[in-house]
C-alpha cells in the first residue's frame, strides 16, 4: 500500500495512523478475538511507540458494541515505519478478512492529558493554516459510579456532534465496554471545531459536568492534522475532497 499524501512529512517525524476496518458480519467474531489479543501489536513491531485495537459502538457512539467494525490506533517513530507496518504480512493478512480499511496519518498539534498514565502525542507540529481538516480525539477512563450521569448524556451529545456544521466524520471506539471510551470525529478546519465547541450550548454544559462531577479517572485529548490517507471508509476517501484542491 501507499498512503496519498495531503502535504509532505518529515523522514525523521513520529506519527500516528488510524486505522479503521470494517468487516462482514460472520468475520465478527473473529475480529473481536484479534482486538482481545492486540493480535496487530503483538509482537511489538519496530519502530512503534504507543498502540491500541480498540472496538466502536453501533452507530457512532454506543452502549452498544458494534461487532463489524474495529479501529487501531497507532504511533510511530517514524513515517517509514508506519508504512513498513502497514506492508507487512500480518498487517495485509488481517486485512484481507476486512470488507474496507481505511488509514489517516495524523501529525499531533495540541495534546493534553493521558492514555493509561502516559502521553503518546507529546511531539507536536505548529501550523497556522485554518484551511486543514482537524482531527480530533478525546478519551477517557470513566469512574464506575458515574457511569449512569455519563451514559446519560451521550444519546443528546451525539446528536449534537452529528449535526454540527463541518463536522465530516465521527465515531465511538474503547478499548473496555461501558468504563473506556474514546471519540475520533474529523473537521472541514478549525474554525468549524471553534464553532462547536463554543456556540453549541449543550457541548458546553457537558464539558462543564465533566469538571464538576468529576466523571473521568483519566483523560487525554487531542488535535491533529491528517497528512495522508489510504483506503474507503463506506466507498468513499473522507477527505477526498481536499485532494482535489
């Protein structure tokens, strides 16, 4: 495989990819059993810093697994090993079990928080070009005994996310059912991801609760911005449009 690129990378430049595969339903089981083993990450391949198989929710964001549909979350020391990965025999043969994979190479521009007690995202790339899609990825280890407040709220958070302006991409993923959670939504620009947060009176009040209820045990989050792409995501390169540009 070879990634299209929507701008160049540095050789030398940590990365990260998510990755996304979409399987038929009676390859489902089998998928669940790949993510219980981190059947991708084991053993560790060269050159990765951080990963993570992680399941998605049915329709987005879920109490609900959705057993078809699974995403990996990587880090690289370098492009060059990301896409010596992504090459090998065990990345292909893990594919080939998948109707549709699909790979963004994202470059780190603000991170904060952590993953099971470290930062993956630390090196980060400055740009001032508001023109860029914005990835952007938020997770966290919920407290047991806030678990109904949290799933409370999600159904009408979704819904908000889901009919944002300029929002291209959203989906729930976790590594734990119900307790760890994480949600990767893609942005035409920043001034998209500065009017949801901002404007969307809901969002805010959310992220309020999240501070004075204290939900999370842990939390990280994190921007981005999508340097390459590889593969459909439902027949379709999300971000196709900005190759035509």
């Amino acid at each position: 495989m070879n990634f299209r690129f929507l701008m160049p990378v540095d050789t030398y430049q940590s990365v990260a990819v998510l990755s996304i595969f979409q399987f038929p339903a009676n390859k489902g089981w089998w998928a669940l059993g790949q993510m219980g083993k981190s059947a991708l990450l084991n053993p560790t391949p060269k050159g990765l810093r951080f990963g993570k198989m992680l399941g998605s929710g049915k329709g987005g964001f879920s109490m609900i697994p959705d057993f078809t549909r699974y995403a990996l979350l990587t880090v690289w020391n370098t492009i060059e090993d990301a896409t010596w990965f992504f090459n090998s025999d065990l990345s292909k043969k893990y594919s080939t079990y998948a109707n549709e994979t699909y790979h963004l190479v994202l470059l780190p521009t603000h991170t904060h928080g952590y993953w099971n007690h470290i930062n993956p995202f630390e090196e980060t790339y400055n740009t001032t070009d508001n023109t860029l899609p914005v990835v952007v990825l938020t997770r966290a280890t919920i407290y047991w005994y806030r678990l109904p407040e949290f799933w409370q709220n999600v159904p009408r958070v979704q819904a908000v996310i889901h009919s944002a302006p300029g929002m291209l991409f959203s989906i729930g993923v976790g590594e734990l059912p119900l307790i760890q959670q994480a949600t990767i939504s893609i942005w035409e620009n920043s001034d998209a991801i500065k009017n949801f947060a901002y404007k969307k009176t809901f969002h805010k009040e959310v992220v309020h609760k999240t501070r004075t209820r204290n939900w999370y045990k842990e939390e990280l989050f994190a921007r981005f911005i999508p340097v390459a792409t590889y593969g459909t995501y439902q027949g379709k390169d999300i971000l196709e449009s900005y190759f035509k540009k």
